[in-house]
C-alpha cells in the first residue's frame, strides 16, 4: 500500500536521519537551496544536498566547460522534490536508491532540454551512426573503426579524433543503477507509487517501450537470450555462460554488442 503525505515525509526523514552521512552543503559553492513552506521537506532537501551536488560535479566534469553546475543541482533538487512525492515506502527499495536515479534522471533531462551539442556535431553523429548501420548490415557484426572511417572517407586519426570531440557521456543502465546485481535489480525496481497518474508520460512511455521491444526482437537469438537472463532471469555472466555452454568473457562480449547494437537502432528510430 503507498503512503503519502506528512506520513511518506517522516518515513523519508526516518531514513535519511539514521543514515545521514554528510554535513550540509555551504551556498557559496553553489546556487541556494530553494526552499519550501513545508519544514520536513526542507530538511529532507537539505539532508540530500551534498548528495545532489556530488552528482552534479561527476556529471559535468565528463561534459565541457561550459555546463553550468548550479543548473544540474537545480535541476537534480527538483528531480529530489519529484522523489519525495512519488516515492513508495511499501516497495522494496530504500528512498535513497529512488532518489539517486530520480535526481540523475532530472540532471539528464536538463542537459537534453539545453541541447548544448552544436548542430554540426548532431549531424556528424547521424552520418556517423548511419554509416555504422550500414556497414553492420553488410557485414552482419559491427563495423570496426577502421571500416566506419574508409566508409566515411576520411583518415582512421581524423575519424577518431572527431569521435574524441564529439563523445559525449553515455549514461549506460550500470551508471545510473550501479554495477552489482543488486543494485542492477534496484534500479529495474524503482518504480513510482502507481497512484502518481500521469497520463502524458505513461503514453510516452508506452511509446519507448514499444520501441524498445521492437528493438530487442530484431537482435541475434544469443544476444537476445543473453539479455533476457542477465536482466529478467537476473543470471550473473558465470551462470549464463553455464546455460549458453561458452565462457564467461563470451557471455560479456555477447552482452557488449547487443548493447551497442540497440544503443545504435534506438538512435537511429528516435531520430525517424
């Protein structure tokens, strides 16, 4: 059963006061905590501060210079705010674990929303990722950089230095949930309480989702097993390495480019 209101408040504030960890954050190192008429959640506000910040400065220090830091803490406190009000005590997940991924998500969202990538490195990207298509259907694998670069027409440093420039972070699943298996199935378990209605998102939703799908289907049957038992079956790459009968380091690279291959497919139909 959800909880809500000052009851889901003290929960959260339960928590984060028994497992508080850091002081708080001094406002000359960044924009002022914007602060409600609500004290409780002020102090849970507060109490996640250092917490925000620390995420804000690990996200920009991959970007370049000119992403301003108290935008992505404003942000990433508004996606902490977002947590409070959905969040789900009655699932099995610490409020932590949902507030981490909610206040990354709302950081991610605001770097989208500025579109800080210049137009010329979008359409490098795009001739890029469309060459890489074209290439992996040719030769059924994926292109090495050397082929993408003679595809392209351009020298094998040019090619690679223009990717140095262009690469921009890529926010994989481990980065936003972790890399253990526990905190693997955290991630695919933080959910909203389902009384938060929201149609819009559930629509959009629904729309990645089916892309999604569609995405997977097309993928080469190991790849696709391997998929299903590392993130349903929730199988280490040991134990599917036992069911596939091939090494682990096998499992591993089978699971690398059937990432890779969806990142590339999702890109490429988001952008249709």
């Amino acid at each position: 059963m959800a909880f809500s209101g000052t009851a889901q408040k003290k929960n959260i504030h339960d928590e984060t006061t028994e497992k508080q960890r850091a002081k708080k954050i001094p406002q000359n190192q960044t924009r002022a905590v914007p602060l409600t008429s609500d004290p409780m959640r002020n102090q849970i506000i507060m109490d996640y501060a250092p917490l925000i910040k620390y995420i804000a400065q690990k996200i920009a220090a991959r970007l370049p210079s000119n992403i301003d830091l108290d935008d992505l803490f404003s942000a990433g406190v508004i996606g902490l705010m977002d947590a409070i009000d959905k969040y789900d005590p009655s699932r099995d997940n610490k409020f932590k674990t949902y507030a981490e991924f909610r206040v990354r998500g709302a950081m991610l969202d605001e770097l989208r929303n500025q579109d800080w990538v210049p137009r010329s490195v979008r359409e490098s990207n795009k001739k890029e990722d469309k060459a890489k298509l074209e290439l992996e259907h040719k030769f059924g694998r994926p292109a090495t950089e050397r082929e993408v670069a003679e595809f392209l027409e351009v020298p094998l440093e040019e090619y690679q230095e223009r990717m140095g420039r262009t690469r921009v972070s890529m926010m994989s699943l481990e980065e936003l949930g972790g890399t253990s298996s526990s905190d693997k199935k955290s991630l695919l378990e933080c959910l909203e309480n389902p009384n938060s209605k929201n149609p819009f998102m559930q629509l959009k939703n629904k729309g990645v989702r089916d892309i999604i799908i569609k995405t997977v289907e097309e993928l080469p049957e190991k790849q696709k097993l391997v998929l299903s038992l590392y993130y349903y079956e929730d199988l280490n790459l040991k134990e599917i390495g036992r069911i596939l009968d091939v090494t682990e380091s096998r499992v591993s690279q089978l699971h690398t480019q059937a990432v890779q291959k969806m990142k590339l497919k999702l890109r490429h139909l988001l952008q249709e």
